[in-house]
C-alpha cells in the first residue's frame, strides 16, 4: 500500500478566501512563460514572436486552464 503524506491543500488563507497548493503552481507556471517568452522574444528575434502574440497565447493558455479544469472537475 502506497503511503501519501497528509498536507493541507489549502496554502495560505485570507480570511473567507482560501489559496491553494494548485493556485500558486498555477501561478508559477504563468509567470515563467511571460518571463521566459518574453526572454525568447528579446534575445532570438529570429522566432517571429512578438510582445502581442505572447499575451495572446498566455490569455488563451489560462482560458483554456480555467475551463478545461471546470469541465474535468464535473
């Protein structure tokens, strides 16, 4: 039998709002594709990729999170 360590899935709570573990990975992932695409995007101008094309796949990106986890969940 596999033993799985007993945390509280619940991060950081702020009063009736609670953050999760997941939230904050989420959060993480985001922020290092703006860093890194924005990295991409100054160093190889070679790649075609512009400022706006990131933001337009970083918005489709978490659309795409948030209803793909709402559509798993149920």
């Amino acid at each position: 039998m596999l033993v799985h360590p007993q945390f509280d899935p619940v991060a950081l709570q702020l009063g009736p709002v609670a953050i999760h573990w997941y939230g904050l990975m989420y959060l993480l992932a985001f922020l290092q594709v703006i860093l890194l695409g924005r990295w991409c995007i100054k160093h190889r101008p070679w790649s075609g990729w512009t400022a706006a094309m990131l933001d337009d796949v970083l918005f489709y990106g978490v659309l795409g999170t948030i209803v793909g986890g709402r559509l798993g969940y149920v």
